[in-house]
C-alpha cells in the first residue's frame, strides 16, 4: 500500500523523539545547521506532486490518496476478549493529507535526536465499506459509504469502538471513559454554552419568562414563572458512564448532583383530581444529592447514516433532602408554610414514584426522538467530536 510510504517517514522522524523543554534550542552541538521546519514545507509539494520517478525518493501522489480497493483485515487476542474482523474500503480517498501545519520540527545530529510537531486542521475522506467480525464478543457488520468523514469524526469512532465494552477491575463499576470524559467536558459546556449544540448557558440558569401548561386526566395547571434563576447544574459527580454498541446502542449514566439551587416569581392555577391549586408569590428550594440513574437503549440498523430511536429508557431518580419554600400559596402565608414544610418531606419519597418517574420519561422520550429524526448517527458524532 503507498501510503505507507508516507507513514513510515512520520514514523522514522518519531523513532527518536524525546521529551524535552523549551531549552531545547538553546542546545549548541558541533556540525551543520538542518533546517527541518524548512523540509518538511518543502514536504507539501512532494505529497501533491510525488517525485516524478525519483526513485532515491520513492514518493507517490498522497494528496490525494486513492485506492480503488483497500483489503482490512485485524486479528488481536487481549485479556478482555478477541477482536477478528475482516472487509474492505472501495474507491478509498483521503484529500488533505498536505495541509498540514509545522508548529515545530528541530534534529539534534549529534545525537539523531528529532523532535517533532505537525498538525493536521482538516482530513476529508470518502469511502465505500464492507465488513463483518467479531470485536470483543461484539458481532459487528455493515456495508455502504462514508462520505466526507472529518478526521475529527473518524478520531471518535475509533474512540467509540474501542471503548465499546469496558471490564470490572477491583469491584468498580463498569465504565467507558470515553463517555466519562465527555461527561466531565460537558460541564464547562454547561457553563459556557455551545452554539453548534444549540445548547445555552444552564449554570447559571436564567429566564426572564417561562409558561408552564400541563393538561393531563389527573392533573391540569397553567403557571408562569418569572425572573428564574438556579445554580450547580454543571456541579455533579460522574458516577459511571456506559456505551455499548451491538443490536442495540445502550448508553448508562449515572450522575450526582450534591446541591442545586433555585428560585423563581409564580403565578399559578389549575387543578388536581377535583383539589383547586392556585397561588401567586416566590419559591425558593434546595435540593441535595439529586441522583440520576438511567439505562437509554437506542434502536439503529447498524448504519452510521441511519437515524437513532429510542427504545426503552429505565430511569431511577433519588433525592436525599429538599428544602422547599413558597409565599402565596392559595394567597395564604400560614398555607404556604404549612405546605411547604409538606412537600419538604415528601419530595424524597415522590421523586421516586414510578408515575413520576414515567411521566418523565415518556416527555424526554418524545423530545429525543424528535431530534434524533434530524440527525443521522454520523452527524451526531460530527456534532459532539
């Protein structure tokens, strides 16, 4: 295969790296000057143009790189299982590969030392594909093509794959850390906000105006909240976090939120079974190490282009302490308190209630799904990588 031609030079370059500081230049040896930031600019050209026969060279057109039929095949005993796979990439090709960007590049000939720093912005690469194995007890399978592939995106999936079954070692729990760490990262995401996402900033949380409706058999309320404010969504432990991916996606997590605060303006009507509710005041509550246990299993073709549905979600919700306090209710202060005190000691014991709890579960499902619908399984990972 030519490009691996271009892979054993990056490789050779590397053989001899070392971990070095920034006194690295300042290092003084006997014998001639080699400019390889210079050569490696100089590089560019040979990987778009080859060397025209040079065989003292041997490079070919790399950029860009086509292969009509690429063969793949990987067998791999590790002390977690055997991953054995074989197919094949059909009109393979990778455009890109000469952009790259010479941050640093230095060569100590004293000691045939080299240290080296190049990196890519953008590789696109398309492909037809074809493949059937087995990767750590995991049948996996799949033909079709991948079109306009970002090395970002393939970076994720190899992460994805990779991670894909995860062991027990000294009774922890069973755990991606892909997944864990993308869990840590959404936290400062939560802070910041990301545009791309389409996610807002959530901690602080604030709203001038939110309307509430529920129009249900058992419950109908109309409520409009105002000057809305809570904090420590973004403070939660990672307890565990899972993905798996065979027939089903099945994603685990598990998350601990020490304290959340919030408060907020109500003005509220409505009614519960035949009881009237009403009040218009402030509420002010805290809660403390709200914990979230979920299993989401996802239904897909094993089509990268197909679109994710979920199938079932099991959710488990647990609250050691709230403390709840609200004005106004039924325009009554000596109610309020009453009531308040009430739903303090309640809470705990209703967060887990399974009427609760698939409330819950059939309104994420529904706003999942509708986005999901948008989304093909390689544009989600194009989004989050």
């Amino acid at each position: 295969m030519n490009f691996v031609v271009f892979g054993l030079i990056l490789i050779c370059c590397h053989a001899g790296a070392i971990e070095i500081d920034d006194n690295f230049a300042a290092i003084q040896f006997a014998g001639p000057k080699i400019n390889l930031e210079n050569f490696f600019e100089k590089f560019k050209s040979l990987l778009k143009n080859g060397t025209n026969g040079l065989k003292i060279y041997g490079i070919p057109i790399c950029d860009p790189f086509i292969v009509n039929k690429l063969p793949i095949k990987y067998n791999l005993s590790t002390f977690v299982d055997n991953i054995d796979f074989k197919g094949f990439l059909e009109h393979f090709n990778v455009s890109s590969l000469a952009s790259y960007i010479v941050n640093s590049a230095k060569f100590k000939p004293i000691d045939l030392n080299a240290y080296i720093d190049i990196s890519w912005p953008l590789i696109i690469a398309n492909t037809n594909y074809s493949f059937k194995g087995n990767i750590l007890n995991y049948d996996v399978y799949g033909g079709g093509d991948i079109k306009k592939m970002k090395l970002q995106v393939m970076f994720g999936l190899i992460l994805i794959c990779c991670n894909a079954r995860a062991m027990r070692i000294n009774a922890e729990p069973f755990g991606n850390p892909m997944i864990q760490d993308a869990l840590e990262k959404l936290k400062n995401t939560l802070k910041t906000g990301n545009e791309k996402l389409g996610i807002p900033i959530l901690d602080p949380f604030k709203a001038d105006r939110l309307a509430i409706n529920v129009n249900e058999d058992e419950i109908k309320l109309n409520a409009n909240l105002s000057t809305c404010n809570a904090n420590g969504l973004s403070g939660y432990d990672v307890i565990n976090g899972d993905l798996s991916m065979a027939k089903d996606i099945v994603l685990s997590l598990h998350l601990s939120w020490p304290l959340i605060t919030a408060n907020t303006k109500y003005d509220m009507k409505g009614k519960v079974d035949n009881f009237e509710l009403f009040g218009n005041g402030d509420i002010k509550l805290s809660a403390q190490n709200f914990v979230l246990n979920t299993v989401v299993t996802f239904l897909w073709n094993g089509s990268l282009n197909s679109y994710l549905k979920i199938k079932n979600i099991n959710l488990k919700l647990s609250l050691q302490k709230l403390d709840f306090q609200a004005t106004g209710l039924f325009n009554d202060e000596e109610t309020s308190a009453i009531l308040s005190a009430l739903i303090s000691d309640m809470a705990p014991e209703l967060i887990g209630n399974e009427m609760i709890t698939s409330k819950i579960v059939e309104l994420i499902t529904k706003k999942t799904d509708d986005f999901l619908a948008t989304k093909t399984i390689l544009e989600i990972i194009e989004m989050l990588v």
